[in-house]
C-alpha cells in the first residue's frame, strides 16, 4: 500500500501539480514584494534589482553549461531571457506605481489565455473545446475576484494595466518557445543562461545609471527595500524560472502558465491571516478558477 502510494505521489501529474504549488506559493508574494521595493526605489531600480540578483545566483550554473549549448538553442535563450524574463520585470514594477499589487496579480491571470492563443496561431497547437473553456472559466474567475475584493469594482489605471497585459503577451511566448524550441534543454540552463545574457547590460544600467547605491546606503529604509526585491530576484526569478521551465517541459505550456490563476486566490488567503475581508462571491470565484484548471488539463497527458 506504501509503495503504491509513493509511486502515485511521483507519477508525472502528482509531479505537475507539485511543481505548481510551488510556483503558487512563491509567486503569489512577489507583487508584494515589487510594492514593498517601490517604497524607495524606482521601477527601473526594482526591476533591475531583481534581474541582477537572480544573475548573480545562477552565474555559476550560466558559466558551467553556457559553452554545452548548441548556437541555435543559445538564440532562443538570448530571445526568451529578454522577452520573457528582462522586459516583464520592468513592465511590473512600473505599472504597480500606479496599480495595486493584488490588481497586478489578477491581471497576470490573462497569461495561459494568451498562451493558448499563441500556441494556437504560432506553434501549431490543437484545442480542444474542454481546455478553451477551462482557460475562459480561468478568466471569468480572475475578472470576478477583481470585482468581489475590490468593493464591486472593475476601475483600475487603463494605461498602466496595459503593461500588465504586454507582460503576459511576452509570458505566453517565452512559454511556447521553451515547450517547442528548448524541450531538451535543462531547465537550470535555460534560466541561468538567460540571465547570463540581460544581467550585465542591467547590472552597467544599475550601477551606473541609476541612483541605486545611493538610496541603498543613504535611505533610512533602503536595506529593507533592497532585501525584499532581492527576495524577489532569488525566489520569485531565479528559482521559480527553472521550476517553471521544468514545468513547461513536462507538461505543457497552457497548465504551466496556469499557475497565475492560483496567484490571486494566495493573495486572498494571505488576507484572511492579515484580517482583510473575504466576502462570500471571491470564494466562488476561487471555485470556478480551479474549475477551468481542470478542463484546462482534461484528456491531455502532463507528461510527454
């Protein structure tokens, strides 16, 4: 009965949603900490910050393997790590000057409708009506928690939810060019070789361009700010990227970019310890996310 157990808990689903509650839990606390960073520093900084830190820790891996990949798949790397990874980290941390950080996580929630859309249009990809409306429910439930956490209300900044909404565009390609193009790849070589290639021209723009070291040393909180978007650039870049390329890799990119349907429900339930609100309708809404996740998933093998 034990090893029957073990074997189910290690069989290529129980592995997907494993990989999933982790990518829940550590992303579900990143746009805070972007709003804790934005306290001192500008979103350049913060997004700099975050970049350089996540390059800094996977610069021994970067320069252990860079040289075992083939110049055909260091390209899709060099345009993932940009696209997928460079330019989303700026895009946050300036659209939460003027956005809420719970707002910011729901409308990342827009990413494995965009993934689906991209894998449909650019890679080939089949639909099933199951997994179309599993994605929509996703959606709906996203717009709906919007609406129940925020006193019945779905007025937010137009201009800065865009960069939200470009952010998950970029997500969604990155996803499919890891699952079509870098499938052989190891996961811990696509992340540090991706931040192998932004992190230095962040790190020069850092350094140099930016009043960043000033802050850090003269600000009466900039070690705090500057510990918490370290914490992002560790957990929520470095490490969270390789577990969900892995994730990418051994299911497929539509449940792997899923994961942000799970952010906004994390947010609520820390609110619950915090003493925040939690009206009835958001625990529905909650409901139908985790609905659409499993049509998302319905007759389609996690693992290839």
């Amino acid at each position: 009965m034990q090893k029957h157990l073990i074997t189910r808990i290690l069989s290529s689903t129980y592995i997907g949603w494993i990989m999933l509650f982790f990518l829940v839990l550590i992303w579900g606390t990143s746009f805070i900490l972007i709003k804790r960073g934005l306290e001192v520093y500008t979103s350049v900084e913060v997004g700099g910050i975050r970049i350089f830190v996540s390059f800094l820790v996977l610069l021994p891996f970067a320069l252990k393997r860079i040289f075992r990949i083939s110049k055909k798949n260091l390209k899709h790397i060099l345009i993932i790590g940009v696209i997928g990874t460079g330019i989303p980290a700026f895009l946050f941390a300036l659209a939460q000057t003027h956005i809420n950080s719970s707002t910011a996580g729901i409308l990342n929630s827009l990413t494995p409708l965009f993934t689906m859309l991209a894998g449909f249009l650019f890679f080939k990809q089949k639909l099933r009506w199951t997994n179309v409306t599993g994605v929509l429910m996703g959606l709906l439930g996203a717009i709906g928690l919007i609406y129940a956490t925020n006193s019945g209300s779905l007025q937010i900044n137009f201009l800065y939810a865009v960069l939200i909404v470009i952010a998950t565009m970029l997500y969604a390609i990155q996803s499919n060019m890891i699952k079509y193009f870098l499938n052989d790849v190891p996961p811990i070589s696509i992340a540090s070789v991706g931040f192998f290639f932004i992190g230095i021209p962040v790190g020069i723009v850092l350094f140099f361009f930016t009043d960043f070291t000033t802050k850090l040393i003269e600000h009466e909180n900039g070690l705090h700010a500057f510990l918490y978007v370290a914490l992002l650039g560790f957990f929520a870049s470095a490490v969270a990227i390789v577990i969900y390329n892995k994730l990418v890799q051994t299911t497929n990119a539509v449940f792997a970019s899923s994961v942000t349907y799970f952010v906004p429900v994390l947010a609520l339930v820390w609110g619950l310890f915090d003493g925040e609100r939690f009206p009835l309708p958001a625990y529905l809404f909650s409901g139908l996310i985790l609905a659409g996740m499993l049509l998302v998933n319905k007759r389609t093998r996690l693992i290839r």
